[in-house]
C-alpha cells in the first residue's frame, strides 16, 4: 500500500454509493454544497441493486405502519414525476386467493385510503382481464398505484445529476478510517481498490449512508448502531409473465410480490436475519428457491413453467431502535442519526432503515441536517426537478434516433431515457450488438465506458444490462472484454482476469436454480469460456 | 423403416459410428434432434489432457493406466489400455481416409491457439489452424493479425498480447470490402458464416488478397479469424499461394466455420456412404423385447416405426437434451436408462464456476462394451457414446472429444463382430 | 418437491439459449441484411416482444417461414412458429391488394383457368409485365405459372364413377397448383392409386389451404378456408374412414402444422390422417407387399430436391426410396437447401432479388449436373426451379407414373 499524501477538501463526504448515498449527492450538490461520495465497490452494489426493484403505493405497508406507507406513496408520485425513464407505470394488484381472509381485504382498503393511496377492489374477472397471468382461482383484487422502478437507473442518473452540479463521485475507495481531532470528525482515509492507494479526504460533515455496512462504519468511530441485517432471496424469471405488479392481500409474508421489471419479471421475498459476518457472502439456498417457487406460482401459476434465470438476495438494513437492545422492535421507517446530538461526536451523520422507495426522502433529511451544520438555508429542488433522462419524452427522443433499429431503439430509450440520443453515432458499427438478448450496442456500451464511472465488466452490466438476458453473459462476456481492451480501458490482463470474475458472478446467481435449460445454458457456456477459450481461475493472477 | 443400425444423435460421435459401419457396408440412419456441438468447436479434438487428480498429461499413452486407476467407470478404462492405444491410431487413419485433413498425433499433445490467444494442449486440429509444438513458442515471429472490421467474435488485442509472452510479435490490421460493409447494415448477423459465406466467393476472395499483400509487408505471416472454408477448402491455400506467405487461421467464439465444416464433411461422407441422416426429428420412444429394443418411434415419422438391429445413442448431454436434469433428478429421455448422478442437487455444483462441476460427470451407466441398462438389466442391442457417458469430465480432463471418438468407434466394431 | 417438472413455456421461446446455430442456416440472413434473422426475429425478439407490443420489427415480413431455423436447432425451439405467430399478434400492416390477388390462388385460378390460352400469353407479355411491376409490385423478370385450360375437379366428374368402383378408397386433397396449372399431376397420382387398386375420392369441399393467405396476413380469410377443410377432412377421415392424401409438401404442412398454432384450429383428431401421397405409398408398399409394374424403358437422370417444408416434415425419404423403385433410375440428392420461392414471396417486386440470392447455390448445383429432370415434392419450388434454371422440374409422382405399365 501506498501512502498518498494528496489530500482533498470538501464539504461534505458521504460513504456509501446506494440509491441514498448517491440521492444525498445529488441534493447537497443542488444546493451548492461541495460533495464527495465514496463507494467502497461500484454504484448500487449493496441493497441498492438487490431487491425487487417494485415502485411501492404504500399498499403494503397500509395496514402494518401508515408512516412508511405514506411516505411511500408521496416519493411514488414523485418518482414518476422526476425519474420517469427509470419508472414504469404498470399499477398493481392485491390477490385474494381462495386459502387468503378475504376479510382482510376491507381492512387492506380502508388503510389504503386512510394513508392517501387509492385503492380500488375490482371484480376478479376485470383482475384477470388486465392481469392475465393472476390465477385463476382468485376470489379477490384490489387495483393500487404500484409500479416498477429500476434501481442502478435511477442510481446512476442520481449521480450523473450530482456530477452535473459538480459533486465528486468516487468508486471502489473503501474507507478504512474516519478522521476526528477530539469530538469531531473532520474527514476520511480511504483505500484506493484500483490504485491500492491509501488516501485522506477532508470535510466539516461525514454522513455514513453505508445501509447495513453503515454497522461497520460507525463501529470505526466506537458507535454502536443496533442494526440487524436481514436476507431476502429472490428469483429472476426469464421473461415478463406479468404486466402489473401482483401481491398477496394478506400479511406481509415470503414471496408475495411478483414484479415485472425491464424484460424479466422477478418474485421475493424471503426474509431470514443473518450474521454480520455473512452480509459479503450471500447465497440463496434450496429451501428458499422452493419457497419462492412454491409461493410464487400461487400467484401466477405460469411461473411453474417459466425459466428461471438466476437466483439472488439482499441485505436490509433493519434498525432496532435506541431504546431496544433486544432488536425486537425493529422498523423499516427511515432513521437519521445526528451523532452531535446521540453520541457527542460532531460532524457524523448516519442515515439508514428506510427503503429504495423513500431514498429521496432520506436524503432530504439528510442534507437538511448537513445544511443546518453548514449554516446553509438553500432549499431542496430535488423533487421537482427531472434527473438526467427523464427531461424528454419517449417520443421526441425516439424522433431524434429514428433510424437507429427499432428493437435497439426502444431498448435504449428504456434505459437512458433522454441520453440515448448522446451516445449514437448510428454506424453500422456503433449498432451492432455486444449483448443480443438485452440489445446492446457497439454505442451504448462506448457511451457507459467513457462516461458512466465504469470499471470492470460488472460495471458494464450495471449500467446496461449487458448480461443480464437469457443467456446470462454467454454470448456478450467476451465481447464487450474485447471492447474494453480494444478501447484500452483496461489491459488484456485485466480484461480477462474480469471476464473470469464477470463469469463467476453470473454463476453464483445461476447454480441454485440450475436445472433444466438454465443447466443446459450452464453448460454451453462452461464449453465455450473454460472448453473453447481456455479460461481457468488461475487466469485470475 | 428398417435399418441395421439406428443411431440416434448425429454429432460426432454419431457421426463417426456411422461413418464406420455404412463404409462396411450396414444400412445405418441417424436421427438427429437439430445440429451438433461441432458448431462451437475449437477446431481441435482433444484427447487427455490431464488425469481426474488435475496432473497434466503429455503423453496421453502413457498416462492411461494411471487414468484407469484413477476412474475406473471412465469411458477409457472401459476400453481398456491396448484399446485405447489402437483405436486412437485408428482414429487418425479415419480422418485421413475421409479426407479431412489434420495435424497432431496421439504420441504427443500439441497446443492449440485459444480465441484469447492462450496455447491448450490438444490431440488433433484441423488443417490451417495454428499450433504450437511445445506449448512455448509459435512458429511465426513477426504475424499480423487481420480481423474483419466490426467482427466481435474475434479478439486481436488478446491474441497479440498474449503472443508477444512467448516472443511473438503481432500487428493489428483490419479487414474491410463492400460485401461485408453490406452486411454490418444488420446489427446482429456479422457473424463467423455469414462472414465465411462472403469469402466463398471467388470475387471477395479476390478482394481479400488485395488487403492481405497490401498491410502484410512487414510480416512474416497473416493470422486470420476461423472466417473462411465454410464451403470450400482451397480459400487459405489458394491465399498461401497468392500471398506467398503463411497463413493461419484462429479459432472464434460461436459459431465455428471449422466446425461446421467438419459436420457438414462427416455427414456428406456418411450419406456417400449410403446412410441416412435425418434432422431435426426427435426420437420420443422404444418398443423392447425382452433385453433387446425392438423399434423407436420418432415425432415426423408418427406411427412409422424405425426397425432395427442394433441401436447407438449419441444424444449428447445436457445441451442437446441427451441428458435431462429437474429439480429431483438427472434422467436420459428416451429409453429411462440408469443415469449416474447424486440425488442431493446442491452437490451438482460447485460455487466457483472454473472448478470441477459434478453435474459434468453425470451420464448413463453402461458395462465394459458400452450398452444401456435399465434398472441394472443390460439392453443386449442398445450401446451409448459420447457426451452422454458416465465418468469422465470432458471440460477438466480434456477428453470430450477422444471419449466421442473412441468410443464411438469401438461400439461399431461391437457391432460388426456380433 | 415437484417444482418446474414440466419447464415448456407455451411459445417455447425460453429453451432458447443462444448457441446462434439457427442463424447459421437461416437463407434469408445470409443474403438480406434488412432480416434481423431468426434468432432475433424469433427467442430474443419474443423476450421483447413480451415486455411491450412495440417491439414488434415489421422487418419480420422477410422471414421466409422456411423452417430451416427450426430444423436445425438443438433445443426445439420453434424459431419459424414464433416469428409467424407474432407477425399474425402484431403487425399493423395492412395487405395491399397486390398481397391480396397473389394470396388468393382460388379466386384468381377460377377466374384464369377458363382463359387460361389469353391469361398464359397475356401474363407472358412484356408491357403487362410492366404494369405488374410498376402497379402491382410483382417482380417483371419472374415467370409466371401457366394456367391449365379447364380445371382437375372438372376433369375429375368425368372420371369419379370409375374411381368409386376400386376396392380401395382413398381422398386426394389436391391443392389449388394441381386443380388451377397442372392437372396432370391429380391425373398422375389416380394413375398411381389405381395401380395399387385404390380409388381416389375427392373431399366434400376443397379450399386452397390457405398458405399464402397466412404469409401474407389475410388470416380471417385463412381461417374460414381452414375450417372448410378441416370439415371435409373430418367428414373423410372420421365418417368415411378414409385418410386423406396430398401431393403438395407445403399444403400438407400447412394442414398439418400451421393450423393449430398460427389459426388456432385444432386437428389433433384428424392430424395423423393428413399425409403425403409418397408417404401413403412408402407405408402400402411396406404392409401388402403390392408389386408395381414398371416399363423397361429407357435410363432416367434425375435429381432430388427437397423442398423447406419437406426438411420440416423429415419426408424427403420417402419420395426418395420410391423414386429409388424405378428401374434404369439414376438419382441425385441435392443438397438440402432453400430455393428461395417461399410460395408468393419471390413474386414481391421487394424480395425478387433476395429470393435469387437464396437460390443461386442450389441454381449452380443443379446446372452442374447431367440430369433429365429435377424431382421435387412442391409446386413454387418447381417454378423457381424451372424458372432460374435449364431443367425442367417433375413431381416424384408424376415420375412414378411415367415408368409405370
């Protein structure tokens, strides 16, 4: 490791490059506040990029906690308003199934209403009519404001925005040490994954929006967060078999919700508490595959014969309040920790629990709080104002790159939003397609290397979705490591020792669920990496 | 339809049994459930490249003892040590007399250049593919890469960087004509054949040299992607001849023209020979009598039933559905014959992806001579090759094709001395 | 637990998993880079497809339903199915009335067969070749089939008496090629069947299968043909307990295998029944052991080629063992490859020179060949044949019956 002297100065540093994280950037750039963001990986690695991805009504929550649930349905109508390209508009449906209370339902309704969601029974014929894919053996349905938000989208738009307004945005920089001169702290020291570089950055305010790993970030200061982490599997389904969010109208239980997300359609989940030491390390296990499966085609029966692509979990950020050491109360509402005020350290901010769906919200609070520390009265724009993408409509964003394949016109426009205009030449060889499932081009995939803080090939993914089709990296992994040399992004050492590490991450989140033709793709794509191109693990050194 | 041979599976393995029985003059048919894995082929055959317990193999002669050992339901210890060390000297003289033109031999294994331009040991690689001898060094010092423009199965930075660790140095050219810029209007189908279909073409070909004088100058060789013979076999010699220099080929990602020519060869030989190859049929079940199948029924050929003396199946593993695995089991499709596999599916995989996968282990159960069993009862007329084995780890140990080949051959000589 | 034990989605898109071998074979990609080609037009775009409606490509009209996709993909995938299918659910184009005349073979063919000597010439004439081109957008440089003066069904009241007086009976579904351009096939197959001492019927009621109604999106019209068939073939099948013949490799496929799924009528009962005349023969021949006559005639050179739909059906073998029955017969399997007609597609002014393109490699090996004839299952294959090539194209049963006493 190298001790890098350099050091930089800002106002603020926020750790952590989840949806919050990089929500917090955004506003505290909005509001002129110089930023700094660190993330230890890439952007929404964490719970950001693991979880169903469901634009919540509230619904939900209804009936459980009216606070969560409104707040829900407030940053809904937000969202579709300021990130609409990252959101689609598909509502969703409460089932009653015949084993379900069907009392349940009014009670369902009545909470909705009472938390300012609408929420409309309809007959289960009309259910089955606009949802066919619902079971047919439903005896009830409600119609509420649900919808799908893809969260690496609205992620990285947030980000784009805050570099616009000139934040700093930094990925795999882990912070190893939070810097203090008695009872403050006054800034960070980070170790640089690309460089292998230890290096410090200063700044009056450090909010840790780590979600889970927060745990391990206050513990670097001896404060003590009573969270629990909390694993939910899911599973990724080949295609969409839905058009409209489905959930059970009961309690909240494993594998009620079913949303359809992008070209895939995705059920969780479970929930289980895990060790601290695991959060790294999570895998989906037979018993939680069957569970979603055996749930799941309650649903949608559909689902019994749909492929699926790849099994996955996340780590909620569970917060057991101050006053309950036992973690028996814990709430899914947000929790913002002004560590000045609760431990006596000052220029520390924790801000976690919550949820993808009030992340907004979050960090509002947040840069509040960092205003009021920074003396600062500049309010918050940031639920008004449009992210990047979503300033122009599909339509006049589709005149714009008429001539640009219709498939790969819409796949781009569905992902970029207003960006896509940005990144094609419209060549022939700007067109062609690296990832053929999920029609990524030559263009598309040129534009996130140059612009989208890429690193590696999971990067890439993230970003496009190169990968993440039917074919889970089979067809696309070696080209689009062929286009990162050829661009000298990175050496072909590292392209390769990538293209290993992009496999073994499609693998982990295929080999629980590897039977039928996932196996058969397992197997194809083992003859073509390890048979035909000779890749080994030990090409990893 | 009656036949002496019923063959299921037309892949290499299928293919070669074929081959060996109709040049004997069996009525053979192969049926066959859409193309091969030839389709993806390196362009090499390999035969052992290392032994269960992961210890590399050079001579693979030698180091079968220690294989049977080692594995003793390996399809090479069934053949046994002597077997194996004739039929792999037969293997060669087949290729040979059916004019499929390759080098390398059993004694010793070569290497083969890798899409990634990495060396990997190998048996037998098909003409005007470059090689190494011993695994060092290549046989050229100044190539230049040509690749298509826009081609992206194809790697030449890969290719040159890993070429110049072993002190070959390469320069990166491209290739452009109007027939290809015609293609590229499609964004998906520059692909390996159609780009090979363009250099079918005398007028292309034409062009192609042009190029290749032009930017070769300061090389002592031209390195070409797998992009031309899809139909004809002179295009590199003819370039040789025209260039005056050595050309060699590389293999690309899917799909491979160097295999797809080899399975349109191997199919032509056997139809010349008098057999019948049937795509695109799936064979959906058996009559038996006694310990014998009698007949096998077919989704195209309805309630006419193919007749048979002996039956070979060459279904391939899991991609090609020789082999089926759910949730519970891994089970063969057409007869239900005893498959090997652990019934805990958790132990199927491993968790990292380049490591030893069970599941590739798995396949059907048969005794020293190759034929079928159902519930531990031997189908007197039902033999099994290729993929579809039990035992080996095609991918580990680098045998998948030596165990197609092999054991395909073997079970037509099975079959001839009944 | 018993989950996934049946993992076979309706439309089977998902057993896709991309090993691009169907884009090897596809004829139309090879030659038309405006065709997203199967694998895209068919698993990847139906993936799309799913997600919004507006992914449909209208480029998918280029697809040739050939269903050699289909035939050479390892995970049965059915590419072709997929891509007709979605062509039927999405597509907003409406049929010009160009679409309309080529598609509709009875109506035009009940108009033309009585002129046929004025329609034959006029359709040969160079300015009202021009005005199909340039009006009607039917290519100038194609060939059109001639018309026959008087149609089979005609010919045939004057001999179903005698047919009915044969101890076997079987139906012959003729298709509009044999009633409309060449009787003399219909007459050929009678020929055949009575040498067998079977009688050939004719169904209740006839309609063109519909083929090129399909292909060219006139799908109630094909619907409402289908099902007049459907009911004559039950009535024959079921009732008369007679199976059905054909000698048209594409109708037969279309009865077959495009009804159930691309018009949603079910055959299932009558499905096995529905069969190709060499077929029939091939089982005849196997079970009474019936000796067939042939003349000592002179040595004939023909060549084999087997039309797309025929690949599909896996029957090529037949026609060929039969031909293989002649004496004095020298034959030559062609490669099996597409000749680039696709039924009314290579007449479109817009697909002429894709159509040709198709063909060439199978145009060459025929003209390399020293042959009599070209032997052939399907009708548009046969023009294309004789229309881009020097040789003349017999169907297998017409060749039959030749060397027949």
């Amino acid at each position: 490791m190298k001790q890098n002297e350099i050091t930089q100065s800002f106002d603020v540093i926020i750790i952590g490059g989840g949806a919050t994280g990089a929500g917090i950037a955004r506003d505290c750039s909005r509001r002129g506040i110089k930023t700094l963001l660190l993330e230890r990986l890439d952007i929404s690695t964490g719970a950001t990029g693991r979880n169903h991805g469901l634009l919540h009504s509230g619904a939900r929550y209804a009936v459980t906690d009216k606070e969560s649930a409104e707040e829900c349905i407030k940053e809904n109508m937000i969202l579709r308003k300021i990130a609409s390209h990252c959101v689609e508009e598909t509502d969703g449906l409460f089932l009653s199934l015949p084993e379900d209370d069907l009392s349940y339902q009014s009670k369902f309704v009545e909470a909705c209403n009472q938390a300012g969601i609408r929420a409309e029974i309809i007959d289960p014929k009309e259910a089955l009519r606009l949802e066919p894919s619902a079971n047919r053996n439903i005896i009830g349905a409600v119609r509420v404001p649900d919808g799908a938000v893809d969260p690496f989208r609205l992620t990285a738009s947030n980000v784009m925005d805050a570099k616009l307004h000139g934040a700093t945005i930094l990925t795999y920089q882990e912070v190893i040490k939070i810097i203090r001169e008695q009872n403050r702290v006054i800034g960070v020291k980070v170790l640089d994954h690309k460089t292998n570089e230890i290096k410090s950055y200063y700044a009056p305010v450090v909010v840790n929006a780590g979600g889970i790993w927060g745990h391990n970030i206050a513990k670097l200061v001896d404060i003590n967060i009573n969270m629990l982490p909390s694993k939910g599997a899911l599973l990724i389904f080949g295609h969409r078999v839905n058009n409209i969010v489905l959930n059970r109208c009961r309690k909240p239980a494993d594998a009620d919700i079913l949303v359809p997300g992008d070209t895939i359609c995705l059920i969780g989940t479970t929930s289980s508490k895990v060790p601290f030491e695991e959060i790294d390390h999570m895998r989906v296990t037979p018993e939680e595959v069957d569970v979603l499966l055996r749930e799941g085609e309650k649903m949608a029966p559909i689902l019994a014969q749909t492929r699926i692509l790849r099994a996955y979990a996340g780590v909620r950020p569970l917060v057991a309040s101050d006053n309950d050491p036992s973690g028996r109360s814990v709430s899914r509402g947000i929790v913002l920790l002004d560590h000045a005020t609760r431990d006596g350290l000052e220029g520390f901010i924790t801000i976690t629990g919550g949820k993808l769906m009030t992340y907004r919200l979050m960090a509002e609070w947040t840069t509040d709080l960092i205003c009021k520390k920074l003396n600062l009265s500049a309010i918050c724009t940031t639920a008004t104002e449009k992210l990047p993408g979503s300033r122009e409509s599909i339509e006049e964003i589709s005149k714009k790159i008429i001539s640009v394949p219709l498939t790969q016109r819409n796949s781009t426009i569905y992902r970029h939003g207003d960006m896509a205009d940005r990144f094609s030449e419209n060549t022939p060889l700007d067109n062609s397609l690296i990832c053929e499932c999920e029609e990524v081009s030559v263009g598309e995939a040129k534009y996130a290397l140059n612009e989208l803080d890429v690193n590696n090939l999971i990067d890439l993914r993230r970003r496009t979705r190169i990968g993440m089709g039917t074919c889970q990296g089979e067809l696309c992994a070696c080209r689009a490591a062929g286009l990162m040399s050829d661009m000298k992004k990175i050496c072909t050492n590292r392209a390769k020792a990538d293209l290993t590490s992009f496999l073994n991450e499609r693998w982990k989140g295929m080999f629980p669920i590897a039977w039928g033709d996932t196996l058969r793709e397992c197997e194809y794509t083992a003859w073509i990496y390890e048979g035909v191109c000779g890749l080994t693990s030990s090409s990893k050194k | 339809m009656k036949f002496d041979t019923i063959i299921i599976g037309g892949g290499l393995s299928g293919l070669i049994s074929g081959i060996y029985l109709s040049q004997r003059g069996l009525q053979c048919v192969i049926i066959s459930s859409g193309q091969s894995a030839l389709h993806f082929s390196s362009g090499s055959f390999d035969l052992l490249n290392n032994l269960p317990d992961g210890t590399n193999v050079q001579k693979p002669l030698d180091a079968i003892s220690e294989l049977i050992k080692q594995a003793p339901t390996h399809p090479y210890a069934k053949l046994g040590e002597n077997k194996f060390k004739a039929l792999t000297q037969q293997a060669e003289d087949f290729f040979k007399n059916i004019k499929i033109s390759i080098q390398g031999n059993h004694e010793e294994n070569h290497y083969r250049v890798t899409p990634m331009g990495t060396l990997k040991p190998t048996w037998l690689t098909l003409k005007n593919l470059l090689i190494s001898e011993n695994g060092k060094c290549l046989p050229i010092q100044h190539p230049g890469i040509f690749n298509v423009t826009g081609f992206l199965d194809f790697y030449s930075q890969f290719i040159t960087d890993e070429f110049l660790k072993m002190g070959t140095k390469c320069s990166i050219h491209s290739i452009n004509l109007p027939a290809l810029e015609n293609l590229r209007k499609n964004p998906t189908e520059m692909r390996s054949v159609n780009i090979a279909r363009i250099f079918d073409k005398q007028e292309n070909i034409k062009e192609l040299v042009q190029i290749l004088k032009a930017e070769s100058k300061d090389c002592d060789s031209i390195i070409l992607p797998a992009i031309t013979g899809l139909n004809r076999e002179d295009v590199v010699d003819y370039l040789r001849k025209e260039i005056n220099k050595p050309i060699y080929l590389l293999p690309t990602l899917p799909p491979s023209v160097p295999g797809i020519h080899t399975q349109q060869k191997l199919r032509s030989v056997f139809q010349q020979n008098g057999g019948v190859y049937m795509l695109g049929d799936t064979v959906l079940r058996a009559e038996m009598k006694g310990n014998r199948i009698s007949q096998i029924y077919s989704f195209n050929h309805g309630n006419i039933p193919f007749v048979g003396q002996n039956f070979i199946l060459a279904t391939g593993s899991y991609f090609s559905q020789g082999l089926i695995a759910n949730t519970e089991r891994v089970y063969e499709p057409i007869f239900d014959l005893d498959v090997t596999f652990t019934p805990n599916r958790t132990q199927w995989y491993n968790s990292d992806v380049f490591e030893s996968q069970p599941y590739q282990s798995f396949g059907v159960k048969t005794d020293n001579t190759f034929r079928c069993m159902r519930e531990g009862k031997i189908f007197e007329n039902l033999y099994a090759t290729g993929a579809i084995l039990e035992g080996f780890n095609p991918l580990k140990e680098g045998c998948g094709a030596g165990v197609s080949i092999l054991s395909a051959m073997y079970i037509a000589e099975q079959i001839l001395s009944k | 637990m018993n989950l996934q034990q049946h993992n076979i989605s309706d439309n089977n898109f998902e057993q896709c998993i991309k090993c691009t071998i169907c884009t090897v074979y596809c004829p139309v990609a090879a030659v038309n880079p405006n065709y997203p080609g199967p694998k895209q037009a068919g698993p990847d775009g139906e993936r799309l497809r799913l997600k919004k409606f507006n992914f449909y490509d209208e480029s998918l009209k280029y697809c040739i339903n050939c269903k050699r996709c289909e035939v050479a993909c390892p995970s049965n995938v059915k590419i072709g199915d997929i891509i007709q299918a979605a062509r039927i659910k999405y597509s907003k184009k409406q049929p010009k009335f160009r679409d309309y005349i080529l598609a509709n073979t009875d109506l035009v063919g009940t108009l033309s067969t009585p002129l046929a000597p004025i329609v034959n010439t006029t359709l040969g004439l160079k300015p009202v070749k021009a005005i199909l081109d340039g009006v009607m957008k039917i290519d100038h440089r194609r060939t059109f089939p001639k018309y026959a003066f008087g149609t089979f069904e005609s010919w045939y009241k004057k001999v179903a008496k005698k047919q009915a007086t044969y101890p076997g009976q079987v139906s012959y579904f003729h298709g509009c090629y044999v009633n409309y351009n060449n009787p003399q096939l219909g007459k050929d197959l009678i020929k055949v069947m009575n040498a067998f001492n079977i009688g050939v019927q004719l169904l209740e009621k006839e309609k063109c299968c519909g083929v090129a109604l399909i292909s060219n999106g006139l799908i109630k019209q094909a619907k409402k043909q289908a099902r007049t068939n459907i009911n004559s073939i039950r009535k024959s099948v079921l009732e008369k307990k007679l199976p059905v013949i054909a000698t048209s490799s594409t109708c037969t496929f279309t009865i077959r295998d495009e009804y159930p799924h691309l018009l949603d009528i079910d055959n299932a009962d009558i499905r096995e029944n529905v069969e190709l005349a060499t077929r029939y023969i091939y089982r005849l021949l196997g079970q009474k052991k019936t000796k067939l006559n042939f003349k000592t005639g002179k040595k004939i050179k023909v060549a084999y080629h087997t039309p797309c739909h025929m690949e599909k059906l896996g029957w090529a073998y037949y026609s060929i063992e039969l031909l293989k029955l002649i004496p004095n017969i020298e034959l030559t399997i062609l490669d099996s490859q597409c000749c680039g007609i696709a039924g009314t597609y290579g007449f479109k002014k817009e697909n002429y020179k894709t159509s040709q393109d198709i063909g060439e490699p199978l145009f060459k090996q025929i003209e390399a060949l020293d042959i009599d004839y070209v032997v052939t299952d399907c009708e548009t294959c046969k023009w294309q044949i004789e229309m881009s090539t020097s040789k003349q194209c017999e169907h297998p049963i017409s060749i039959l019956a030749n060397a027949l006493e």
